[in-house]
C-alpha cells in the first residue's frame, strides 16, 4: 500500500482522514494511467468524474466554432482536476481536459464522493478545503490577467511550474497567456538575457 499511502498522506495533508475514509473513497475510485493527447472531459459532456493527478500534465481549455483553443489552466501532480461547475449544475461542460503528457491518476465518480462527504464530516472538510483552493487559484488567476503584462503572467507562470519550459508545448502557454507563440518566444528571450 505505499503508493496509495503516499495518497493518502497527500489528502490527510489537507485535511485529516480516517484510513476508513480512504478505503470508501478507494472504492468509488478508478486508478488510470492515461497517454499524453487523452481526453478526459470533452465539450458539451456532462461530466461525472473529477481526478486526483498523480503524474504529468492536464490542461483545462475552451475551443471556439473556428477551433481556435484557449488554454484556462494547467493542472500538475496532486491537484484535482474536473469541470467543476459542470459538476455541480449537471450541466455541460464550457471546458475540455486533456493530458498534455502521459500521467496517472485517480478517477472519483463525484456523485458518490459527494454522498460520503454527507456521510463523513471530515471528508466534507477536506471536500471545503479543495473548493477553497480552486476558488483561491481562480482569483489569483483573474487578477494577473487583469493587472499583469504578458512578460510578468510569464514570470508568475514560470514560479509556479519551475519547470514548465520542458513540460508544456509553447503554443499551450502562449495561449495560456493570451499571446502568440513569436510574443511568447520574444519574452523567453528578453527574460534569457537578463
């Protein structure tokens, strides 16, 4: 078990759980390894899953009717990574997810996660925390789009994904960004120089 102990160790890192708890939330689970290019929510889908990444890269983008792609966010190891309004109105998802490497993950089925939360307090705490965390990273989000320049959103991007460069295509952050990938490549060289 010390694969999943580690996992375990990470959600008890959040809030504490019971081992009990981890064995419920075990069973309503689906370890995957997942190939680099894999969809794990598609647009227009109504969503019933939410993962726990446990290696590589997934990112959450929106697509217009002329395919151009927007990049909203990068998911990296031990984040949980789903449509969240999606989930919680039963609705579409605006979103897509798709591993932008190979990775491996856990797959919840959220409903249930949900009725183990109504079950167990502490899980509905650690359930609180992870919102909480969402929302804290969405604000973030929102005021670097609004009060950073390009090169400073880079520079923030780059603090939290160190090694980001390796990890995620140029295109993918230059979208990310709100850029183009020659906008992208002529920040990379400025901060270079410096």
């Amino acid at each position: 078990m010390g694969e999943t102990q580690s996992h375990a160790n990470f959600l008890n890192s959040i809030s504490n759980i019971s081992e009990e708890i981890v064995v419920e939330l075990l069973k309503i689970s689906e370890y995957k390894k997942v190939k680099a290019g894999k969809q794990l929510v598609k647009f227009n889908e109504v969503p019933s899953k939410v993962y726990m990444l446990i290696s590589g890269v997934v990112r959450c983008y929106l697509s217009t009717e002329s395919g151009k792609e927007f990049n909203k966010s990068f998911y990296m190891p031990y984040n949980f990574v789903g449509p969240l309004t999606s989930l919680i109105q039963k609705s579409p998802s605006l979103f897509a997810f798709e591993a932008l490497a190979d990775s491996e993950m856990y797959e919840v089925d959220y409903y249930k996660l949900i009725e183990l939360c109504k079950k167990h307090e502490s899980l509905n705490t650690l359930y609180s925390r992870i919102l909480e965390t969402v929302y804290i990273a969405y604000e973030k989000r929102l005021v670097e789009l609004i009060s950073l320049d390009a090169k400073d959103r880079y520079t923030e991007l780059r603090k939290q994904i160190p090694n980001l460069d390796t990890l995620i295509p140029q295109y993918h952050i230059a979208s990310y960004l709100g850029i183009t990938a020659v906008q992208l490549s002529r920040i990379r060289k400025k901060i270079d120089i410096n």
